[in-house]
C-alpha cells in the first residue's frame, strides 16, 4: 500500500529508525510525534483525512468567497471591488481602494482557475470559459494568467466545473500539491478573517465508518449552501453528504429511542 502523497503522518506512529527526535521548520531538534506515513486509499494517492480535507477545501471556497466580500464592506462601492469588473490586465493603482480581502480573494480564484485549467488539460475535456476570470495581459509568447474573478459568482462557477473531477484528482500523483495550494491558501484567509460561526462537534451522533463520536459539522457560509460533516480522526477523515448526514442522524435517534425503551421500567 503507497503513502499518502501529501505527507501526512500518523500521530504517535513512527518508522523502524526513528531516534524520537525530529526538525523543525527552524531547524531545531524537536521531539517526534509521529513519523509514519499515513496509507493512501485503495485507487488513491491521498489518505482517507485527506481526501475528506480536499472536498471539504473545494466545496466551501465559495462561501469563503462570500465571507471575503463581506469582510471587504464597505470599503467598495461594487460587488467586486472594483469599478470595472470586466476589464483585463492587473488589480487597481494605488489611486484606486482594494481591500486586503479582495486581494486574497482574487489569489484564490487565479489559483482554482489555474488547477482548473490543469485538469482539464490532463483529462482533455472542455476547461471553464476564460470569461469567468480577469487576466493579466499576455507576455511574447501570448501566455495570459488568471489574476482575479471577472464578476461576483466566478469563483463559484469555476468549483462546480472542479467539483464532478474531485474523485479523478485523489487518483493523480499531483494531488497532494492541489491540496497544499488550496488548503493553505484558505487556512490563511480563515485565520485573518475567521468565519462568524465555529464548527460544531457532534456529541450524540457517531460516525459510520470508525464508530466513534468524532464527528464535526461545519455549518454554512451562505444562505441555502448545505453544512459539511466530517470526522475529525486523522486516521478516517470520513465526509458525509447531506444525505448521508440526515441518514446518519436517524439511525442514531433510532437507537437512542430503542435503548430508552428497552430501558424503561414495565
């Protein structure tokens, strides 16, 4: 079974050779919490937790999108931050208001357009239309990179066309690097402008696939987006669809009520 491409360990599991120490980012010797690659999933190149990490980063772009714009008010006076949404070429002058959060904003979508572009390429299907995004001005060899959304509604545009290839992508051996990319980008914007409402760890449901009460329901960033459930053990990862959610959630009252009444004097 191969390792997880995108590095990941296994808290308190370490390799044969391991002396118990490690090295830090700032090259100090630091203790070893754990060393052994975590096994991808059978088909994969990524593990169970990180494949649960890359749909839950995807799917909840658009509402971290929302949030940046809300977090940009008002200091715009258009959706999009900007006065011409449809133009071509670089973000405003210094003459010209551009919030910080527009500026993150508009990295995460050239970083979702250019792995769109990506795929498709590798799979030689139809890429989104280029119209979606803004684009620096082509160089001599007519090489042009996305720079930002070309109106409000873009970025989610370009998530429902990378959404459908999310279970082609765990299978490639670039996946990791797709998650590196996109979950870092987001963890940093969420860590300067978190989200009002903090994720919410369920107590009384277990999960499906390793049984235990580790489940975490992040609620959602936009009216009529659905809550994203995953279990938060490293070592499952798992993530539930809606469905799957409220399937989850009445076999579990299902039981507690069978308990109650097995339990209940006669």
């Amino acid at each position: 079974m191969s390792a997880c491409v995108s590095g990941c360990v296994i808290r308190g599991a370490h390799v044969p050779d391991c002396d118990g120490t490690a090295t830090d980012r700032d090259g100090q010797l630091v203790e070893c919490r754990g060393c052994l690659p975590r096994p991808a999933e059978d088909g994969a190149c990524l593990c169970s937790w990180c494949v649960g990490r890359l749909t839950s980063t995807v799917t909840g772009l658009p509402g971290l999108v929302d949030h940046l714009l809300l977090m940009a008010e008002p200091s715009v006076s258009s959706p999009s931050g900007h006065t011409d949404a449809g133009s071509s070429g670089a973000r405003p002058g210094e003459g010209m208001l551009y919030p910080a959060p527009l500026v993150v904003l508009d990295d995460l979508h050239a970083m979702v357009a250019t792995w769109c572009g990506e795929v498709a390429a590798e799979r030689g299907v139809t890429p989104p239309t280029p119209g979606l995004s803004r684009w620096t001005v082509p160089d001599t060899d007519g090489e042009a990179e996305p720079i930002g959304p070309a109106e409000p509604g873009g970025t989610a545009v370009l998530v429902e066309w990378l959404a459908p290839h999310l279970e082609w992508i765990t299978a490639q051996p670039w996946s990791g690097d797709l998650l590196s990319d996109l979950g870092t980008a987001t963890a940093r914007a969420l860590a300067r402008w978190p989200m009002a409402e903090p994720d919410r760890r369920v107590t009384d449901v277990r999960c499906p696939s390793c049984g235990c009460l580790s489940l975490v329901v992040s609620p959602p960033a936009t009216v009529g987006a659905s809550a994203t459930v995953r279990c938060s053990l490293p070592a499952c990862g798992r993530t539930l669809g809606e469905e799957d959610w409220q399937h989850t959630r009445a076999l579990a009252l299902a039981r507690a009520q069978t308990a109650a009444t097995a339990g209940a004097p006669s």
